[in-house]
C-alpha cells in the first residue's frame, strides 16, 4: 500500500514538472498579439483543459500524445495535472503558430519592400524608414 502511494507520489511531482508553459515573456507577447488581434488559434486553451479530465485528453490535444499515454495510465489520478498540461500546451501551440505566421508575413513585406528598392521605386532614406515601420508592426515584445 505504502509502495503504491510513493510511487503516486513520484509520478505526480514528475508530472507536474511536464506541465511547462510559456515563460513570462512569452506570455505577455502572447497577451500583446491576442489584443492586437493577430493570434493564431489552432487549438482552444479552454478545450485543452476540458480535455484534460479525459484520460490523457488534454495530453493528446496539446500534441503530446507520449505524455497522453502516461496520463492515460495514471488515470484518474492524471486530472490533477493533465488540464493544466492540455491548457498550457494550447497555449504554446497558438504562441508558435503566430510566431510563426507573423515572421513569414514580416519577410513577404520586407521582401516587396526590397524589391520595389531594387527597381529604384524607393530611394534608399525612405526604403530603411519603411523597413523599421514594418520590423515594428511585427514586434510584439
């Protein structure tokens, strides 16, 4: 009995550390791109935390399906802990995907940008000012 309990005991403090979200600064870029608008939501954090009282739903939906299994095992023990997982991994999910869209959507036009330099449309002094305006609109830190 006291066997089952520790070893309980061990999953849970090793589970609780797979649980990793954004860090603060991510978060708050996060929080800056939900308000301005341009956050892409591939998964919903909310579902991932209803999904999370599920054996390993929440594990499965913030793509980790290794850690779905384990907290499927663990069931239902796992509720303690996997809608905290599926949230965050949501979280994550949606950070790296607007991460993402933002970058190529900068470089497609930063690339017009260089092209319309390089056909001599734009003169040099107001090619760096557009270049800087467009560096802002896309930095979210």
């Amino acid at each position: 009995m006291h066997l089952k309990l520790g070893a309980c005991v061990v999953a849970l403090t090793m589970m609780s550390g797979c649980a990793t979200g954004l860090n603060s600064m991510q978060e708050r870029e996060y929080r800056a791109m939900e308000s301005a608008d341009v956050l892409v939501v591939e998964k919903k954090p909310e579902v991932g935390a209803a999904l999370g009282l599920l054996p390993g739903g929440g594990s499965f939906y913030a793509r980790s399906p290794g850690m779905g299994v384990v907290n499927l095992l663990f069931w239902p023990l796992s509720i303690l802990w996997d809608p905290v997982s599926g949230y965050q991994g949501s979280m994550a999910i949606n950070y790296d995907m607007s991460k993402h869209k933002l970058k190529r959507d900068m470089e497609a036009e930063i690339t017009e940008l260089d092209n319309q330099l390089t056909l001599g449309e734009l003169e040099t002094r107001e090619y760096v000012t557009k270049k800087r305006d467009i560096e802002r609109k896309f930095n979210f830190n």
